[in-house]
C-alpha cells in the first residue's frame, strides 16, 4: 500500500497546484517524478500507472487535446502524424490559452519531447538539403513520413531545387495531407507497410532514405532487418538516418501513464547496434540530441 499512497499523495499535490493554476509548478513535479518511478521501479510501475488514471488529476490532465488525442487514438496509434503536427505548432485546433487545457497544452507541446521531434524536423531538412546538393534531381525515400513536415523546413525546398520525394506510409490520410500541402514537389507516395520493406517486397532506389518515428515501434529483429534494407536502397554517396527514443528521457514517464504512448527506447550504443549487418561499419555515426531525448544513427555509403 505504500506505493499506492505515494502515487496518491503526489497526485493530490499536483491537482491542487493545477487548481490554483500553478500550472508550471504542477507539470514540473509530475513530469519528473513519473519518470523516476518508470525507471527505478518497472515492477511497480502498472500499479502506479492504474493508480494515477483513477485519480481526478487524470481528467485535469486530459483537458489538453494533446494528451487526449495520443491517449484515445483516432487513428489507431498515439504518435499519429496530427499529433507531430501539435508538436510543430501546424494545427489551428487548440484550446483557448487562458483556459485549464490551453496552460496545459504550452507545456506538453513545449516539453523536452516536443522540442526533440522539432530538431529532428530539422535535421530531415538538413538531410535533405545535402542530397540536392549532392545530385540534381535527388531522390528522398521517407519511411513512415507522416506530413512530411521537414520539406516545409527544406532550403532546398523553399528555393524549388528539383528533388523527388517518396513518402511511405500506411496511414492515407497523412499521406493525401503531405501532397495537399506541398503541391510544387514532386512527390510519390506508397501506401504501404513496413512489413514489406522488412521482407524486401516493397525497396527503392534512393540518395537520402531515413525512418524518423518508425524505429521506436520496431522490436531489436525487425529494427535491424529494417536497417540493412534500408542501406541497400541507397546510391554511392547516399546517407541514411534512423531515430530513436532514449530509455531515460525526461517524458517516458508522462507518456505511458497519461498519454497511453508506449515506445521501443533504446541507447545510442543500442541504436549503434542495430547496424550490425551493415556493411562499412566504419561509415556509422551516433548522436544523441541536446534534450537527452532521441539518439541517432547516420549511416553513408562511400561512393
């Protein structure tokens, strides 16, 4: 019962700072200590989990669409390519910010978390942006690519450098929101699943091909499987990149209690082992962004 009582009281604490509108103070607690839980005590971590979504805190929380939608899941995952879009600050349907939700809604769309998938929007860019500089008529294979925000965010893009996008997905209605969006690029869109780029019925031809949000669903077979595949796609002097959520960042705890987001996190050595049959291991390069929050693998094929 003691850890039960504990979830309480924390819980009490943190509604009443949320009542008294001490937002900040409230997600400032919260936040921190669902992740200390979530990583000292795994065992113990359903029961807390169960605790916290039978206390009234819970509701409070869920006055934020964000954590809404990722919790009930309109489209059948949480990290759904509109909830990418909440992150980048895209969508015109948010909550008033003065009111309960919209206070909430500045923190969890400004959390560490957030501002990790605003860089790796950026660094896609930048991917991107190297492959039109490298070849005329690039050719960019994005895996799970959602909206394909980052060619928003493209140089390359802005300046209608030709470059040929290729967007796989098995969500059509991201897939049909990307060309509604960049209408000037030439795009190719896939409805497909990732199963068959696994198993090698579904490859491409590529100079740039990266997976920004697939890696964290994939377990350690398929993510490898995936990787290898991946580097056989691309040209000489083709990059890829994969990305994944890290077992200690500052949101673990948040997303799977009150988000209903659960992830495959892993290291930056871990990600660095997911390119164990590719070939130059010496080509791969591993980092770790500035939140402490998502690790990545970048691969090149020398030319």
């Amino acid at each position: 019962m003691t850890t039960l009582s504990t979830t309480i009281e924390l819980a009490d604490e943190v509604l009443a700072l949320f009542e008294s509108q001490r937002d900040w103070e409230a997600a400032q607690r919260l936040w921190p200590a669902l992740r200390t839980w979530r990583l000292a005590d795994p065992l113990g971590w359903p029961d807390r989990i169960a605790e916290l979504r039978g206390h009234p805190v819970f509701a409070h929380l869920h006055t934020c669409p964000f954590t809404h939608r990722a919790f009930h899941k309109p489209r059948g995952y949480a990290g759904d390519a509109v909830m990418l879009d909440h992150m980048y600050g895209l969508t015109l349907t948010f909550p008033h910010p003065a009111s309960p939700g919209g206070r909430l809604y500045a923190y969890t769309t400004n959390s560490p978390a957030a501002h990790a998938v605003r860089e790796r929007r950026a660094r896609l860019a930048d991917l991107i942006d190297r492959a039109a500089a490298r070849r005329p008529d690039a050719r960019i294979v994005a895996l799970a690519a959602g909206h394909g925000r980052e060619l928003g965010q493209s140089g390359a893009v802005r300046r209608g450098t030709p470059i040929t996008f290729v967007a796989v997905d098995q969500d059509r209605e991201s897939l049909n929101e990307l060309r509604r969006s960049y209408p000037d690029v030439q795009t190719e869109v896939v409805t497909g699943n990732i199963r068959d780029v696994i198993t090698g019925d579904l490859t491409f031809d590529a100079d740039v091909v990266y997976a920004a949000g697939l890696f964290d669903y994939l377990p350690d077979s398929a993510a490898r499987r995936l990787t290898s595949r991946m580097a056989r796609m691309l040209r000489p002097g083709g990059e890829m990149l994969i990305a994944n959520f890290v077992p200690d960042c500052p949101d673990i705890g948040f997303m799977e209690a009150c988000m209903d987001w659960h992830l495959i996190t892993r290291t930056q050595e871990q990600v660095h082992d997911l390119f164990a049959d590719v070939p130059y291991p010496e080509q791969v390069v591993t980092a770790l962004d500035d939140y402490g929050t998502i690790a990545y693998g970048l691969w090149s094929r020398p030319v």
